[in-house]
C-alpha cells in the first residue's frame, strides 16, 4: 500500500470518537477486521476516518485479539463531498433492498436520509434498523474515500417532513407522470436541495396535495414506474453530478 499517494481505500477503517493525533485504539467490528480479517501487524500503515471530514494516516503499534493500538503519522484534509447538500426523504423498501439504496447513496454523496412514514408505507424503520443502516452507511463510506458520514434521521411522518423543510427553495417531490407531462428534473442543482421518494404504493394524492400547496414541485423521472431504490439513486446522481453554483 502507498500511504502518500492517496490510493488507499481499501484500508480504511472508522473510528467512532474524534481522533485527536497520537495513539488511536480500534475495537468493536472495525478493530475485528483489522486484527482478525486483515491480520494485521505492528508496522502496518492504514488510514483512519472519525466522520468529521478528515483522514488520518496510522500505523499499527500492536494487535491483540480483536482490536489494534495505532499511531496517527500524518493528518489530510481531503474532501470528497458533493458540491449539492442533497436530503432525501424515503420511504424505504424493505429488507436488503433497504441496505443496497443506503450504500448506493452514500457512494453518490447523500448528506441526509430521512425514512418517511407515509400512508402506503410498509416498512418503519425501528431503532434497530437505522442502528443497521449506520452500519451499511460506515462500510459504504469506507469503501468510496468518504470522510463524512451520511445522517440517517429517526424515521419521520410525510407532514413532519414537509414542514421541516419549508426553508429550502428546491423541494422536489418524485411522482410517475404517466402522461409524460410533468416537469423533468432541473438541469442543475443548486446547492440545497430537498427530495422525496414515495413508498411502492406511491404517495397518496393527498400528500402529493399537501406538498405543492407548501411549495413542492413534483418532478418525473421518465416514462416507466421505477423502484423505490432506483428512485433514490436517480435523484442522487442528478445532485451530485448536476451542480451549478448560482451567480
Ligand atoms: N404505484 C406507484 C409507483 C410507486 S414507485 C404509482 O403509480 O404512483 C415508488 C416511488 O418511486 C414513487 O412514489 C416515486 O416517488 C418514485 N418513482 C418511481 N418511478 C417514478 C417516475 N417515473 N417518476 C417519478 N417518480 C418515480
């Protein structure tokens, strides 16, 4: 591994406190994987990321059984974030699909993830299952370069949601045109943007009402019903590749 170059993500690990420079212990699953999986020895140099935006160049001291003692040798400030700060609210799928929407978002920069609770949802996201998506959301940020860790908020009702976000000027609503009608997505994103995906019912035409009347426009992503997911990932793409920095 070249630990100048900045080619190292595959030796990435996320520390749950701020690190501060000198000695860092790893333990709980991240300290399992560089111990056990990785088979880690002293000498070894790995990069190390606490969610602030910064990463740390280390090199391991010791290893014990599931956990590693490090050095911090040299701290970067390397920002890898999207240029759009993009919220979406989702009503989630279920199951895996639910772990594979969050790792696909977090690698297209998603500042924040807001499980919707709306009249056709069918899964609620618990406390546990946020606790599992933080965990996809540190494995997916370890794999992309991210030193910033998306959000993942208690799961919120549809009207919590439309009143908490009254302050941005570009809410977009995800909602078929099967008529090929509706407004597509702007050509560029400005830099906060707020989004939502309906559940695979769809949003009820009283919540679709309820948000063009607090200033929502709905927008199609073309001609054909699209997954939930895919949804998710269509509008994370076009924020993150679509950025134009307003006059
Ligand atoms: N049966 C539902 C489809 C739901 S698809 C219906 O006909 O309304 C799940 C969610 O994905 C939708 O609520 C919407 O937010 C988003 N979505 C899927 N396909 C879309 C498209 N072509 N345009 C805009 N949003 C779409």
């Amino acid at each position: 591994m070249d630990g100048t170059s900045g080619r190292v993500m595959a030796d990435r690990y996320f520390v749950a406190h701020p690190i501060g420079g000198g000695r860092v212990t790893l333990d709980g699953p991240e300290g399992h994987h560089l111990a056990h999986v990785m088979r880690a020895k002293a000498g070894m140099e790995v990069v190390l990321f606490d969610g602030s935006g910064t990463e740390f160049l280390a090199q391991v001291l010791s290893v014990r059984r599931s956990a590693a003692e490090l050095e911090v040798v040299a701290r970067r400030e390397v920002d890898r974030e999207s240029a759009v700060t993009l919220t979406l609210g989702v009503s989630l799928p279920k199951g895996d699909r639910q772990k594979w929407l969050v790792e696909k978002v977090v690698e297209l920069g998603l500042r924040r993830l807001v499980p919707l609770m709306t009249s056709r949802s069918v899964a609620q996201a618990g406390a546990d299952a946020v606790k599992r998506l933080d965990r996809a959301v540190i494995e997916a940020s370890k794999q992309c370069g991210r030193n910033r860790l998306m959000t993942v908020d208690a799961p919120q009702s549809w009207p919590d949601f439309v009143a908490a976000t009254r302050g941005v000027s570009c809410r977009l609503l995800a909602h078929p045109d099967v008529t090929g009608a509706g407004a597509s997505l702007p050509s560029a994103a400005p830099q906060q943007v707020v989004a939502a995906v309906g559940p695979e019912g769809g949003f009820a035409e009283q919540e679709v009402e309820e948000a063009i009347v607090a200033g929502w426009q709905t927008v199609s992503l073309g001609p054909r019903i699209l997954r939930v997911e895919t949804a998710a990932v269509v509008l994370a793409t076009w924020a993150t590749t679509n950025y134009r920095a307003t006059p």
